[in-house]
C-alpha cells in the first residue's frame, strides 16, 4: 500500500507542477501584467477549468502527504482516506467541461497563435520556457484514468473489513464511467489535433478551414490525372470527415548554428467539400486483355459540379480504403446538410 500511495503522490506532484507551468507561464501574465494583450473570450475558451483542476491538485497533494505523514505515527498501518479522495468525485464536472471544451480551446489557440498579440505572447512563453501550452492543456484528460489506476492498487492492499475499503470501491466504481468519458473524448480530441497539425503546414493558410465538428481521417501520397492523356503528378492529399484537401508537398532546408534541419509544408491546390461530390468509384481494371496495360492500377475517379479527378495510389488495394472512406464522408455530410 505504501507503494502505490507513494506513487500517487509523486504523480501528483509531477501533474501539479505541469498545471503550475500553466498558471505561471500563461494564466497569471495575461491576468496582471500581460492583461492588456488577452481577449477576454480566448482566454475563458482556452483556460477553461484549468485553475479549479490545479487548486484541488494542490489539495489533493497537501492532503495526501498530510495522511501519509500521519500514518508514520499511529500503530494501525491504515488511516482515513475518505477525507482525501471524496472532492475528486465532486471534481468530475470541471472534467468533463474541460474535455468538451477542448476541441474549441485548440482551435482558438491555433487562430490565435498567427493573428494576434495574445497569441503572440504565447509562443514567446512556449519558446522561453521550452513547453507547449496546447500539450500541457491536453494532460489533465489522462490523469483520471490514473486516479482510477493507483486509487485501485490502494483497495487490493486495503483489508475488507477496514472502514476504508467501502469507500474506495465506490469511489473506483464513479470515477470509472468519467475515466471512460474522457477516453472517448481523447479520441475525438486526437482528431481535432491532426486537423490543426494539417492546418498549421498548410500554404496558404484559410482560417475557415479551422472549425468545430471538422476531424482528421487520412493523409497520402497519390498521381493527380489531372486531364485524360496527361502525365500524373505527385500529389498529397488529407481528408478530413467531410473535405477533402489536394495538395503538392513542399520541403525546405534550414539552416541553424548546430545542424541543418528540413521542414515541409503542403501548397493548397483543390479543397473539395464531400457533399459537393457526386460520384466517386473505383476504376475497374480487367485482369487480362489489351485494355488491362492501358488503364492505369490502382485508381479510383471522383466527380463534383466543377471538375473530374482520377487519382492513382501507390499500393495495391489502397485506392478502394480511400473510396470507402470518402464514401462514408459524403454520406454523413449529405445527411447533415
């Protein structure tokens, strides 16, 4: 038991310091002395919880440490930990706002980075204090989900007949439907993430292309056709759940004063809305016959109002996941148009 109460606490103190570089680095500046660059509505988006979250942290480690200490002292080798453990339960809304408010926050943090002083300010602190805010925002979603984990190592060493014992179990069974909550919308925040990652590479960069509900599917390489006879040229598109981006990947050399570095970024050429699609198929190839060496392999063709597109991949059965994801795309944005 002393084992894993010792790891919640150093956890704890790692996690704490985390949400501290938060409040020290970002939060506390745009408060006081950096007040004048915030726009009130970022900020309450992008720090939403944040602050509730690291003062129970700063509770809960007290807290924990306190009844840690205690213990030393008394002959029973087990104490109280209802006291300790019962205000995370009560800390689960700020959680589960905090998970359905992330989506938002990053796409704000994102706009913001490029176009304002606010944001401005930002990348000077992530620069100066080698962190980044939209990684340490994003830490809390995990750390429930390692209460669930040491807070049950803490009820296999605690005996059935201890007071004690009723109440972690209980406390286990709440915190497991929040756990699985925050894994699910992990998922979802994953995508919204990719999405920005892409958006972030893009040139040029349009700000509508940021937008809530939007999610990474795929990325690849492909042949663009761009007109029947041509020759194909290399292509690389990303699809998210309802556009599909067709770009031409550029990379570049940078030089520093300890190494050279490459970066890359992806020229826009077609952004194509899925519901504006209105047919996309796998083109046929036969197996044998003069036709089977003329048509290319691998292709699928897709049609909208304004043009035809044949694209070709470059392995072998890949053509028909990218048409059945597009598929899926089209369908789900026709129905909620």
């Amino acid at each position: 038991m002393d084992i894993a109460i010792k790891e919640l606490i150093e956890t704890e103190t790692k996690y704490s310091d985390l949400l501290d570089q938060i409040h020290n680095h970002f939060q506390k500046p745009l408060a006081t002395t950096h007040k004048h660059l915030r726009s009130e509505k970022e900020f309450d988006i992008i720090f939403a919880e944040i602050e509730t979250i690291r003062m129970y942290s700063h509770s809960l480690l007290s807290d924990l440490s306190f009844h840690r200490t205690i213990r030393k002292t008394l002959l029973h080798p087990f104490h109280e930990f209802e006291s300790v453990f019962c205000s995370l339960y009560h800390l689960s809304r700020s959680y589960i706002l905090l998970a359905s408010a992330m989506p938002l926050a990053l796409i704000t943090l994102s706009i913001a980075r490029e176009r304002t002083e606010f944001g401005q300010f930002i990348n000077k602190q992530e620069h100066a204090h080698q962190i980044k805010l939209n990684e340490l925002l994003l830490r809390p979603l995990s750390r429930v989900e390692e209460y669930v984990r040491m807070i049950e190592e803490i009820v296999k060493f605690t005996p059935r007949l201890h007071p004690d014992q009723p109440t972690l179990v209980r406390l286990v069974q709440k915190l497991i439907p929040l756990s699985q909550f925050l894994l699910q919308k992990r998922s979802k925040i994953t995508k919204t993430t990719e999405m920005i990652r892409v958006f972030v590479n893009l040139r040029p960069q349009p700000r509508e292309f940021l937008r809530l509900g939007r999610e990474f599917v795929r990325e690849g390489v492909v042949h663009y056709y761009e007109k029947e006879g041509a020759n194909p040229k290399p292509k690389f598109i990303f699809l998210m759940n309802d556009v599909l981006l067709i770009t031409r990947r550029v990379k570049a050399g940078i030089r520093s004063f300890t190494k050279a570095q490459t970066s890359e970024h992806f020229v826009l050429e077609i952004l194509c809305p899925l519901q504006n699609i209105t047919q996309i198929k796998v083109l046929e190839v036969p197996e044998e016959g003069e036709m089977s060496d003329l048509i290319p392999k691998n292709c699928f063709v897709m049609d909208s109002a304004k043009k035809s597109m044949m694209l070709q991949c470059e392995k072998q059965g890949e053509h028909r996941t990218w048409v059945d994801l597009i598929q899926e795309g089209m369908k789900k944005a026709k129905e909620k148009k």
